[in-house]
C-alpha cells in the first residue's frame, strides 16, 4: 500500500523592505509550524527573493529583469511592505508591486475588516455589536491604471502639466463585482454594496453603476445598494452593522479598506489577497501596513496581518480548514492581551509569533 504524497505548495517569498522583512520571517515560522502539525497533509517549499529598495540601490531595478519569469512557476507569492526613504514611493511601488500585481493580472484585492477579541476599537460601536465585513477592490484598472504623462516642462518653472487618467472597462467593472456577489452568497449576509462617485465623474462611474446594476439583475438572491464613496465613509464609521461586502474601484476601495482596518484597531492587522481567480497566475498574499521606516528592524512590527494574509493563502489553496485554524490562533493570542504597541500592548514580533505557534499546537 502506497501513501499519497503530501501537497508541497511552492511559495516565492519577497520580504522586500522595512518591517516587510520581519512579518514575512513571522508568517512563514507560523505557517511551517502549521504544516509540521498537519500530520503530513501539506508543506511548504519556500524560495526568497531579495527585491526592494536595496536592491534597487544596488542595482537601479526594483526587480531582476527575469523576476517576473521566475515568479510565474510558484504555487504563490508572499510579499511583505515595498518603500524606503531613500527610494522614491512611485518607484519602488510600480517597480515591485504593481509590476507583480498588472503583469499577472491579479485583478481581485480582497480585504477583510474582521474585528479581533482584545483589541480595543476606536469605534463604540464595536464594543457591543459584531461587525465583520469585506472590501472587494478592483485592483487592475480605475484609479491606479498608470494612464497618462507630465509634460510641457520646457515652459518653465510652473508650466508643467500632469495627466492622470482613470480607466474604467466594462470587462474589469463586470468581473470585479460578479466576484463580490459570488463572495457574498458564501457570507451569512448577503449583501453588496458597491461604491460610487457618478455625480462629479460622469464617464467612468456612470459605467461602474451601470455595470453593477446589471450584473445585479443575476444575483436576486443578494440585497444591493449603491452609496457614493464620502457617504460609504461615513457609512463605516456610523452604521457598519450593515456591511456584508463592499465593491469599490481601485482608489476608493484602498482608501476605504484602510479606514476599515483603522476602525478595526490597527493597520498592523490587516490582511489582503491579490487574486488571479482564473489561476493563469500566481496570487499575492501580503499585509497592508507598508514598510514602517520607523520601527524597522526593532522587533516592534505588528505581524497579526502577514498571518491574516497567510490565512487567505490557505483559503485560495482550497484548505479552508487550515485557515480557520490559522485564525483562531490570530483571535487566541490577541484575546490573551499579547499584543504589539501599534494595539496599545507592549509584546514584540517575536512574542506574537511564538504565541501564534503556540496556539496552533495546543
């Protein structure tokens, strides 16, 4: 009698910069720890890639010419923060990551807004009413599409001219929200609400509401709104009990997603999946805190997040029981008070991550 062989997930890790280094170090110790416990059901096989600011001091690129070739051959990538004081932001983020995330067309962010048990909220609201809810965000187009020049600096000082267009296709606004709705059928709510700004950008928009308000027409088993974006930040803050699943473009759903994780406690635990749903590519799996300059290298990051991330990895893996177990472990330790500052506790990276370790294995 033969024993099948366990599933081996080929993983690229890009640390990157910042803090970066330090949470991708964390999630993949709590992730082996995971696949050590698993009986021999899965493990990973990591490979590291050292891309980000340094390299680019080092070498003028963000990432190695070939990168993108060698990233297509792995089951997933696990990236930590881009962006360095010495590198300028629009550099070493369409150097790295928005390389990584057009060129594999990983067009579906997803971002959960989970609130976790001893982590004060700075929303009352949270104190007595179970909020959980998800931002799904466009992430190939709107926004962030990279349309556009600066030109006209031979006029002088004050001359020059900056375009920067949005672009909005019905193909990228029609798969983004079949995504939401199909999401929303798995959620005890079902619910969309999609994000909008018709009334000042008549082109684009018009054709985002128009889009969803067909697609809606195949979903009559979802409830649906559609709320302009300063009203959905309000909404956030004042009524998020009536949150199920959010769908915004490229720029509103960042923006959005973050007050979310901020109303949540913290940026430090925010997770998100960079999703290529039709697996031509691979999927990135990543934190949303950013590089973190400041507490660099000091033991302080908060890496609640980067294992969130992990957690949505497992779920894309089809180990949705895996991944609860990986969340439960995510509510134990923040439940049991150890915490990093950013959630006003005094533990380090290092505490997390054993304490994360630790209740996996109990």
């Amino acid at each position: 009698m033969t024993t099948a062989a366990p599933r081996t997930f080929r993983i690229a890790a890009i640390p990157a910069d910042g803090v970066g280094r330090e949470v991708v170090a964390a999630g993949r110790a709590v992730l082996d720890a995971l696949a050590a416990d698993s009986g021999g059901a899965f493990a990973f096989e990591w490979e590291e890639f050292p891309w980000g600011c340094a390299f680019y001091e080092r070498t003028g690129k963000m990432i190695d010419d070939d990168g993108l070739e060698r990233l297509k051959g792995f089951d997933a990538i696990y990236f930590g923060a881009v962006g360095w004081p010495t590198v300028p932001d629009h550099i070493s983020l369409w150097g790295l990551r928005l390389k990584i995330c057009q060129n594999f067309d990983q067009w579906a962010n997803v971002r959960p807004v989970h609130f976790l048990p001893g982590v004060t909220s700075p929303l009352r609201k949270a104190d007595d009413t179970e909020l959980d809810w998800v931002v799904v965000r466009e992430n190939s187009e709107g926004e962030y599409a990279g349309l556009g020049g600066r030109n006209l600096s031979g006029r002088g000082p004050g001359g020059e001219v900056a375009i920067q267009s949005a672009l909005f296709t019905e193909v990228g606004c029609e798969r983004i929200m079949r995504f939401a709705f199909d999401l929303a059928r798995t959620r005890s709510r079902r619910k969309v609400s999609s994000v909008t700004k018709s009334n000042a950008q008549q082109y684009g928009m018009v054709l985002w509401d128009d889009v969803f308000k067909r697609v809606a027409l195949d979903y009559p088993d979802v409830e649906t709104e559609s709320v302009l974006v300063d009203a959905m930040s309000a909404k956030f803050v004042l009524k998020p009990e009536d949150l199920s699943v959010v769908v915004a473009s490229n720029l509103n759903a960042d923006i959005l997603s973050d007050l979310g994780s901020a109303l949540a406690g913290s940026l430090g635990l925010a997770a998100s999946a960079n999703l290529n749903p039709e697996r031509r590519f691979p999927s990135m799996f990543e934190p949303v805190h950013g590089s973190a300059p400041d507490i660099a290298g000091q033991g302080l990051a908060n890496p609640i997040g980067a294992v969130g991330s992990a957690a949505l990895m497992l779920e894309h893996f089809g180990l949705p029981d895996q991944a609860a177990r990986l969340n439960k472990a995510i509510e134990t330790t923040t439940a049991a008070g150890i915490l990093t500052r950013d959630v006003g506790g005094t533990a380090s990276t290092e505490d997390v991550t054993k304490a994360l370790v630790d209740a996996l294995t109990v």
